[in-house]
C-alpha cells in the first residue's frame, strides 16, 4: 500500500510513477551494442537487452523505438567507437601495402581484446536469419560492402599511384583482405588468440605485397 503524503497529491504522484526513467543513452546503447555483438540480432532476446541496458522494456522501446532500430544504433556506436581502429589504418598515409600491413595487424588486436566480445560485431553479423530479420541482414550486407569499397578504392588508387603492378586485380585482391578479415573473426569467436591471427595476416600481408610495383 502507498500512502501518499499531505504536500503530494493523488495526481502528481500518478504523473511521477508514469514518467520515464532517466538514464544516459549512450552508456545503454553500449550495453546493448555488447549483448548484440555477444549473442547475435536473433539471439538476444528483449530480457537480454534490458537486463544489460538496466532499463525495462517500455523504456527502450520508448527510447529506440524497436529492437531493430536500437541494432541499428548499436551498430553505428560501434562503427564510431570498437569498430573504428581498421577505417583509421585504411586512411592512414603510406604505401598501399604498408597501410593494409598495419590494419590487419591492429585487427589481430583488436579481435582478441580481453574483455569484450572476440572478433568484429559487423564482419559476420546476422549472416542468415528469419525471413521477417531480412532487412536487418540487407542493412549489415550494405555496412560489410562498404568496407569491401573502401577497400578496393584504396588498392586502385594504389595502382594509379603507381605501387601496386599495373595488371593487379584490385576488386579480387579487396575481397581478399575482406574475406581474411571475416574469417579472422570467426577464428576469434572460436579462441584463436592474437598471435595465431597475426599468423593469418602475415600471410595475407606477403600476399598483398606480391603485387607490390618493383619501383615502389
């Protein structure tokens, strides 16, 4: 039983228990980018999610609108925080080969990090789903085809400056780099540490320097 005090009114009390609890967005977006990043779009349930975010589920639906739209966001914090290591080496100044040298390398790290999820949250996220999760699948499809981009843009505006062989197929080598890149994070997932993912990339680095220009 609640008894309601002579300065408090039946109403204001009412007004008061109905009002949204206040919390920090970007510390229970994080909660959420964690739980979704450790059990997948599909395998983490609303009780999952707002038990790690500390917020019921009235409040994140409140808040975000869906499950979907909070992945969505999740997501995009990780691309800014955690997943921004590998674009920041990409757009790094240097040799082509030397640029792709170091983001694999700081992938090996950043992969195996203690205390966090192993591996990238994007790289194989949501790679099959439930028909009605289809369009979650497309937005993370676009995200991984947009690093596949970057990518390739770099490896031909690396043959244009003239350090990679004239006759190297960009687009193939790009995918390449990419595939490495997912399959160093399912490696991750499975308990390969940093130095048997930097195994990995060595050998995909002495790839990318097979195409290396003899003048460069």
């Amino acid at each position: 039983m609640t008894i309601v005090k002579n300065s408090e009114s039946a109403e204001s009390l009412a007004r008061r228990r109905g009002r949204p609890r206040a919390f920090d967005r970007e510390v229970v977006l994080a909660a959420a980018g964690e739980t979704f990043w450790r059990l997948g779009y599909e395998g983490a349930s609303i009780a999952d999610l707002t038990a790690a975010m500390g917020i019921t589920p009235q409040s994140l639906y409140a808040a975000f609108t869906s499950k979907a739209d909070l992945y969505r966001e999740a997501l995009e914090q990780y691309r800014r925080e955690e997943g921004a290591a590998a674009g920041r080496n990409l757009a790094g100044a240097g040799h082509v080969v030397e640029v792709i040298s170091r983001m694999l390398r700081a992938s090996a790290h950043e992969f195996t990090l203690p205390g966090r999820p192993k591996g990238c949250m994007i790289s194989t996220a949501v790679l099959t789903c439930a028909v009605e999760n289809q369009a979650i699948a497309e937005h993370v499809s676009a995200l991984r085809s947009e690093t596949l981009a970057l990518l390739e843009d770099r490896f031909r505006q690396g043959a244009v400056d003239g350090e990679l062989r004239a006759d190297t197929d960009v687009a193939g080598l790009a995918r390449f780099v990419g595939a490495i890149l997912q399959g160093m994070t399912v490696q991750a997932q499975d308990g390969a540490g940093k130095a048997e993912l930097l195994q990995i990339a060595e050998l995909a680095i002495a790839e990318v320097a097979r195409h290396r220009h003899p003048s460069a």
